[in-house]
C-alpha cells in the first residue's frame, strides 16, 4: 500500500509500504476513506532531522472495517468507523477515568511501528475501545466534520472543559489554527458568554466569529496582552493556548487574571517556561491542559455534529489526494490553508 512518511524537515514523500495484516485477536484492518494534516505535524515538518526519519504520519482519519480480529466484537467488516488519534484498551484505570491517551495498553498512530493515518490502510490495536462506528456512508457530507471528531474538535473541547468553561464565561482563545478556532466552538457549545480569539490571520478569525467569539484581537506581545486585559476586564478568567510555541503561552500568562486557568492543549515546544511569581505562581493561577482523551468525548459530541447543531468540519478549507500529501503541507506551511483533507 502507499503512504506519507516524512524523512526529514520538509520532505515528505508517499511511497509503498507493507500492507498491514492482523497481529492480534484485538485487531481491525480499517482501509482509509479520509483523512488530513494536522497542525502538530507542522512540528516534525520544521524540525526533524535527517537521522529520525523517516516516520510514518498521520494521526486522524475514518475508513472502512475490512476485517477483524476473533476478539473484535463492537466493529464487523463493513462498517464506517473514526479512529481517536489515541489506541486505548479502554479497561485500564486511565482509560475508566476518562484519560485514553495515558492507556496504559494504549499509543498513538505512527509511532512504535504502529501504522499512520495518511495512507491507503491501518492496523488498529485493540479495536473495540478505540473505534468508533458512524451512522452514515463514506461519501456523506458530514464528513469532514465527522473527522474532526478524531482530534480537532475533541482537543478544542477537552481545553474548554479543562479550563472550566461554562455558561456565563469569559475566555479567551490563543490561537486561530483548527484546533483554536474549535476551542471557540466548544466555548460556544458550553455557554460561554464573552470569547476573545487572538489571531491576525484575517479568513481564520472571521471564521472563529462564525464559530462564536465575540471580540478579535490582531496584537501580539504587550499590545495584545493589553487590549485583551481592557476587553475582559482587568484579565480573562480562562485562557485556552492552542498553538504549543513559547510566546502563545507567555501571552497566555499575560492575559490571565489572577486566581484564573490557563488550559494548553497546543503540542509544547519547549520543556521550560516560567512558573514563579511574575507568571503563575503569584497570582494563584491554575495550570491544566495536555493531550486530549479523544475517545472519551466522541459520544457526547457525535450527536451535535451529526444533528447539524455545529459544523467543525468548516475548519478544512483544501483538500487533496494521497499523492498531493506534500502539496497540502507546504500549503499549511504557508498558511494558504488551514486544515487540509486527504482523500486516499
């Protein structure tokens, strides 16, 4: 079969891999229908180097069950299943409290040998608790917004639930790529009243106003960190940082209030990054985020995406073939395109 794998900073290639077989009773072979790019592998794009490639990428995507495992019993042959960027037994102590992607049986696409989602086929590990079946064909319109189920919309999510968003809040959101823009969304969805969104990519916040944010701010450093301040009032109570750079979390302790949350959910950069009194520590200000329990939010999301309540799947704007898979990263690269779609 054929595949993306990335062999160092900016090269991208798709070429033919082994086929993916059933290893375990666990297992589903899902071939793929769609999937896309992620913010996230922008970060491999600009720094892997030469000696670490090449890998294997791709870490959402739908398809078709093609057979299964003796062991497989929620999934048959046939179906249309959306895969968690995160493989989890759904058993564990993790996984019953609702944190799939610390599964202690559990991993992430395209790693450790395990198939990518940006190929023609995926070997699913322990297929019962992490695919999820979808009442629709594959061609259906609901589509992209279905994918964004794998990642996306569940990150922009599990930020707003993190940060403790409800009805009545105020949050601001760092950040206008997808997942951004789908943390305003999930605000929106749980009540938030006033959603300041910081981006200065003109196209993507008038998105993110579609999606519910009810003030843009284009600043950045102090300028930013001051009109956000005027705008919530002295500090924004929950702050969610989806870009994963150093500066987005400093704005993000800049914008913050005292005694309020930061929730980051943007794929971390860097390992160190201040924590004492100027920052965090002397205003009382909550630290949270991480990874997102994908898995545990398709069931209470599914149902809003598939009524039509919310349209996530607006966040692709481009879509290309398997063989176009470097097109669509150059093209997110550029900031030409958002999210792009992969159709194998």
């Amino acid at each position: 079969m054929r595949a993306a794998l990335m062999y160092q900073a900016g090269d991208v290639r798709v070429e033919n891999v082994a086929d993916p077989s059933l290893k375990e009773p666990t297992d589903a072979l899902v071939r793929v229908t769609t999937a896309c790019i992620c913010g996230s592998d922008l970060h491999p794009y600009h720094s892997l180097s030469a000696s670490a490639g090449p890998v294997r990428m791709g870490h959402e995507f739908i398809g078709v069950v093609e057979g299964t495992g003796g062991e497989v019993g929620s999934v048959k042959k046939g179906d249309l299943v959306v895969a968690p960027f995160a493989y989890s037994d759904g058993s564990c102590a993790y996984c019953r409290a609702g944190l799939q992607t610390s599964c202690v049986h559990g991993g992430f696409w395209a790693r450790n040998g395990i198939d990518g989602g940006q190929g023609e086929a995926v070997r699913v590990p322990l297929a019962d608790s992490t695919l999820v079946r979808l009442p629709v064909g594959a061609d259906d319109a609901l589509i992209p917004s279905l994918l964004t189920l794998s990642d996306v919309l569940g990150t922009g999510h599990h930020a707003a639930v993190r940060g403790g968003v409800k009805q009545g809040s105020t949050v601001t959101v760092i950040g206008d790529g997808a997942v951004g823009l789908l943390a305003v969304l999930a605000a929106k969805r749980l009540g938030a009243e006033q959603i300041v969104l910081m981006g200065r990519h003109t196209a993507r916040t008038d998105l993110g106003r579609a999606f519910g944010a009810t003030d843009v701010v284009a600043e950045r450093g102090g300028e930013g960190i001051e009109k956000v301040r005027e705008l919530t009032g002295g500090g924004s109570p929950v702050v969610i940082e989806a870009v994963g750079h150093r500066p987005a979390y400093e704005q993000a302790y800049g914008v913050v209030r005292p005694g309020g949350t930061i929730s980051r959910v943007g794929a971390p950069q860097y390992e160190e990054a201040p924590i004492g009194f100027g920052s965090i520590f002397g205003h009382n200000i909550t630290l949270t985020g991480g990874p997102a329990p994908a898995r545990a939010y398709i069931g209470e999301l599914l149902p809003d995406v598939l009524a039509g309540r919310i349209e996530p799947g607006r966040v692709f704007d481009r879509t290309v073939g398997l063989d176009e898979v470097a097109e669509g990263y150059l093209a997110m690269d550029a900031r030409t395109a958002l999210k792009v779609l992969v159709r194998p």
